[in-house]
C-alpha cells in the first residue's frame, strides 16, 4: 500500500541570509520591487500567483541556498537585472531552457530559467 499524496497548499522557499537588510536590498533589485510583507523582524517576503520567496535571517545557513525563478523572456530579464546594476551570468543552457546565474550577498545562488 502506498500512502496518500500529501495535500499541498502552498510552497514557501526560504533563503538564509547573515543581513538581512543587505539581501534585501539584493533582492528588490532582482525582483524589480520592494517585499510585499515583513511579517517578523527577520523575515522579508515577496508573493506571486505561483509561490513565495522568503528571504530569511539565518547566519548559520547563510551562502548555501539555491533559488530558481522561471521567467517568461530571458532576454528581457537580462536588460532589467543588468539595468538595476547585478551581475548575472547568462548561458543559452539547453535546446529546452536559457539559463543565468547570479549569486547573492551571502553565496547563495540564484539561477534563472526560461523554458522554450
């Protein structure tokens, strides 16, 4: 017998972060936006239809995290990130998908995906 699916609501990623301020100062530039909450002194998160990406105070897991974002135009991202001064590393990927990189103040790395 197998057990049932577990019921899913919602995911939240968390990211660890050793300043919080300074990540989220990272990650307005990234999403092109300021949080949409700060629910507690050490937590910073941003909403979409699809998912929440919490940017947590955590210096002991700091630099290990990986996020992936899935964007609908990949070069149009490009211009937007580099406009707001990050450094992304592009790569065209695979025949499936176009990949870039960039990694945030703590390490921990950030990784873009457009589907073809």
């Amino acid at each position: 017998m197998t057990d049932p699916q577990l019921p899913v609501s919602a995911v939240l990623a968390a990211v660890p972060s050793s300043d919080l301020a300074r990540s989220e100062v990272f990650y307005e530039a990234l999403l092109g936006r300021p949080a949409d909450e700060r629910p507690m002194p050490v937590l910073a998160q941003w909403r979409w239809d699809g998912g929440v990406l919490q940017v947590v105070e955590d210096a002991g897991r700091a630099g290990g995290g990986l996020v992936t974002v899935v964007v609908p135009d990949m070069a149009a991202a490009l211009v937007g990130l580099r406009g707001r001064g990050l450094v992304v590393d592009a790569d065209e990927g695979t025949v499936v998908a176009r990949v870039a990189t960039l990694t945030d103040p703590d390490g921990n790395q950030v990784t873009l995906v457009e589907q073809r």
